[in-house]
C-alpha cells in the first residue's frame, strides 16, 4: 500500500508541476519562446495574490482571479512591448530577455518584499484530506491543485481546436507570414498566446504559493521542474506536458519512497532517461511545422 | 475607375531592383494574366498590391484608394486575398481548418466552405486531412479555397501551376470560371502560357520589371506572347 500511495501522492503532486508547465509549453509551442522568465513570473503572482488577499477582505479565490487577469494583461503587454521585438532578433534573443527580465523580476521582489519565506495561508483546507482505504489518503488542496490542471490544460486544448481564434493561433504557429495574408495579426495573436500563459502561470504561482513557503528565488527550482514536465511531455504538447508533469511527480514520490534523500534524483533521473531514450517526448507534436 | 490600379511602381530587394515604373489597371470581374520569365518581377507585383512588399516609388489604389498605409493584414478586410507563391498550407491544421482561417476576416459574400467544396471536389474529400499530408495539388486547391474563404474582391493568385502535374493544373484552372463568375475579379501570374491565355480577358506580359506586351487574350498569338516574354525582338 505504501507503493500505490507514493504513486497516487506522485499524480497529485505532478498536477502541481503541470499547471505550472503548461504555459511554457504554450509559449514555446506557439512562438517558439523558451520563457526563462516563467517561475520568477509564477512567484510574483504568488507574491500578488498574498498582497491581495491581506490588504483586502475579499475572498483569496476572488484575489487569485485578479492575479491572473492582471498577470494576463502584463503577459500581452510583455510580448508585444518586448517579445515581439526580440523575436526579429533571431533565435536566442528572446532567451536572454526572458533570462534578463527573471533577474531583474526576482531582484525587484527581494527590494520589495524582501528574502523572507512567506505562505499563502488558505487555513483548514491545507490539511484536510479524504481516507480512501488505510494507508492511502489524497489531500483535498493537492486534489484540487490537479483538478485545476487539467480543467485548464483541457480549456486551453479546447479554445486552440474549437475556436476561431484558437485556429489562428495554430495557423499563425505555422506560418505567421501566410497567417498575415488571411488577415491576421501575427503580433496580436502573440500577445494573446503569452497573456494566456502568463495568466495560467499567475494561478500556478497562486497554489503553490498556498501549497509551500516561497520566498523570490523560489522560481528557478520551479522553473525546471516546468521544464521537465514539458520535456517529458513532448515540446508544444499540452496534453504531452500534463503527463510529463504527472511523470515527474510519481518519479519523485516513488524516488522519495525508496530512500527519502532521492525523490528530486529521482526525477531528473527520469527526465534524462526521456531525454536519451525519446528525445521528442513521450506525447509529441505530429507535425512540426 | 478600375478595381486595382498601379502608377509608375518601384519595387526593390535592396539593392537588386524588380520592378521599374509599372502601370497596370485590372476592371471590376475582369480576370487578367501577368506572364512574364523567371525574375520578370511577378510574385514582386503580387506582393506589393498585397501590401507584403512596399513600393519605393510610384501608388497602388484599390478602388480608389491609395492602400500605402494599409498594413498587408488588413487589406483582407479591403477584399484583397493572395493565393501566395509556394501555397503556404497550414501545415499543422486540416484542410478544414485552414479554409476556415482563410474566414477570420469574416467578410461577407458568396464564398463559404459548401461552396469552396463544390468549386474543388476533391478538398470536401480531404477536409480532414492536415496540410503537410496532402499532394502538391491539393495543396494549391486548399490554398486557392482558403483565400476564397475571405470573400476577396480581387483574388491575386501566383503561380498557380508550379511543380504541378498538368492533369493536376487543368482541374485548378477549370475551378478559375466559376470564381469569376461569382464576381471575383482575379489577377493570375503565371509562366505557363497555354493556361494564362485560356482563362484570362486579358494579358499583361513582364520582362525585368518592366511591361513589354499588353492586350485582350483573344487578340493576341501564342508566338507574339512568346516572343515578348523572352524579349527575342520589339513587341508588336
């Protein structure tokens, strides 16, 4: 029993790092962007939603959609003040920006909220759990944490497919020069791929900023966690980076189970297996364009 | 006044210029055919009405307008489409998709997928097939669709038969009347004469940028047309 509980606390836990990878996968599937800048943003919103929700008396879940419309709005701001230009740049212009403006984000945070460890506290719901049978319990925040992964990777899934705008979306992935020629806004489009993800990686700051302590440097250990859910997954996957994220979690879990010390070993251990063994992913792309 | 008029048009790749004062005039439903060698300055031409290339000299109206300052995304609203040079099929997408991509403007007209079906058969059987799994012919059909898609006013199509079978050419240009007749002025550029002279009202042929031949289709000869695109002697 105590294996199938390391497993299913591992799912629970890889929901977490699939709602934090999902807009990195986004980001990188639409432009191409490798977003270095994602865990210091997911901290920020950590950082928000706290501020939030102790200078007002609203409800935290109200203050964490505030966070993540605020988060979306500065994430097109973003791409079409800086992004887009460094798009032009080439291939490795956008990775040194994002780089650049991780530091400056995590130094900004530590100037203003200082290297203290803080928490998000979301009181009786921390440590409230449900007994399935003896030995196995899920937590109900963790639970949660999953559930709101996948409603959002399958609403974001589900607006590329189903919608018009989703459709450009692709079409602009593909070819943005041929995109511009049906009438589309290949910058506008974007911009809107990155405020989807900035807003999805806002919430992902949110719950793990309820889940454990954080303090401003606390993005880059989530960063590549994210990045290994992606790689996992499949690049540009978001079904692909969901399961990369439950991989890693039950890689971490069943590591942790075996010796305590070797959970985190554990999963890059299973992230450079993926790597040397299905360097696409386990879900990848069909097409690349 | 004409669809789509063009005055002493300069169009350069920097320093290598393509086109050298170009006049041309394209009337409402009429359907006109731009011939001309490689490196005459065609898909140059296409470009620059499509607002992907900007002129350094010389103005581009679109029904009475001067377009200089319309971006190429949004002359798609104006009503011009370009079926591009190499077709630039959405690859990820299917043939469904990318029809309905070429609607994102949402103008209004004749043209929806039921009708885009009809003028190409051949796609309503492929409708779920994705771009980079189809033959270069159904490739050309689904981009010619996909700008049919926009209700365009004037359909600009480059090269339609390029690295084409001809069987595979035949059934693209047997499609092109029934564009016409919804009313869709279209501006055809092509190398291959034969299917140029039979679709077209009229010819404007280009050599180096420049227009050596101009005239109603039914006026003219093979041989002139020839010898005007290679520039082997004055054209008549």
């Amino acid at each position: 029993m105590t294996w199938v509980n390391a497993v299913v606390q591992g799912l629970l836990l890889g929901g977490q790092y699939a709602l934090l990878a999902c807009g990195l996968s986004l980001v990188f599937g639409v432009m191409r962007i490798v977003n270095l800048a994602h865990g210091a943003l997911a901290v920020t919103a950590a950082y928000l939603t706290l501020w939030l929700s102790q200078r007002t008396s609203l409800p935290l879940v109200v203050c964490l959609v505030a966070s993540v419309l605020v988060f979306a709005g500065v994430g097109y701001l973003l791409q079409r003040g800086l992004l887009n230009r460094a798009l032009r740049g080439g291939e490795l212009a956008p990775l040194l920006v994002t780089f650049g403006l991780a530091v400056i984000v995590v130094n900004l945070l530590q100037e203003i909220a200082t290297a203290n460890s803080r928490s998000i506290s979301i009181g009786g719901l921390a440590t409230s759990s449900t007994r399935i049978v003896d030995g196995l319990s899920i937590g109900v925040f963790s639970l949660l944490t999953l559930v709101v992964a996948v409603a959002l990777i399958g609403l974001i899934q589900l607006f590329l497919s189903r919608t018009a705008v989703g459709r450009a979306m692709r079409a602009t992935s593909d070819d943005p020069g041929a995109a511009r020629l049906m009438g589309i806004d290949d910058r506008h489009m974007y911009g809107l791929a990155t405020a989807i993800a900035v807003g999805s990686v806002a919430a992902a700051g949110a719950f793990l900023g309820m889940s454990t302590q954080f303090t401003p440097g606390y993005g880059d250990l989530v960063l590549i966690f994210a990045f290994e859910a992606v790689i996992i997954g499949g690049l540009g996957s978001l079904w692909g980076t969901l399961l990369g994220g439950l991989v890693l979690g039950v890689a971490q879990t069943v590591g942790a189970q075996v010796e305590p010390a070797y959970g985190i070993l554990f999963g890059h251990v299973v992230f450079l297996a993926v790597l040397a063994l299905k360097p696409s992913g386990l879900m990848p792309r069909t097409v690349t364009a | 006044m004409p669809l789509l008029e063009l005055d002493g048009v300069d169009a350069a790749y920097g320093e290598l210029r393509a086109l050298w004062g170009l006049d041309l005039r394209v009337e409402e439903g009429e359907t006109l055919a731009v011939v001309g060698a490689n490196g005459a300055g065609k898909s140059t031409l296409l470009k620059t009405i499509a607002g992907v290339m900007h002129p350094t000299a010389g103005r581009v109206r679109f029904d009475g307008r001067d377009v200089a300052d319309v971006a190429d995304h949004r002359r798609v609203a104006l009503g011009i489409s370009l079926v591009p040079e190499g077709r630039r099929i959405f690859r990820s997408l299917t043939v469904q998709e990318n029809l309905q991509v070429g609607a994102y403007s949402r103008r209004p007209g004749p043209w929806d997928l039921a009708a885009v079906f009809d003028a190409f058969p051949l796609l309503a059987d492929r409708r779920n097939r994705i771009g980079a799994h189809l033959s270069g012919g159904e490739q050309q059909a689904t981009a010619i669709g996909r700008a049919l898609m926009a209700n365009p006013r004037l359909l600009l199509l480059d090269e339609v038969s390029l690295g084409l079978a001809p069987v595979v050419v035949g059934d693209i240009y047997r499609a092109l009347p029934t564009i016409a007749a919804k009313g869709t002025t279209v501006l055809v550029v092509e190398q291959d004469l034969g299917q140029a002279l039979s679709v077209a009202d009229r010819l404007q042929c280009l050599l180096e940028g420049r227009t050596v031949l101009e005239a109603p289709a039914v006026e003219l000869t093979r041989e002139q047309v020839a010898a005007a695109y290679f520039g082997l002697e004055e054209a008549p």
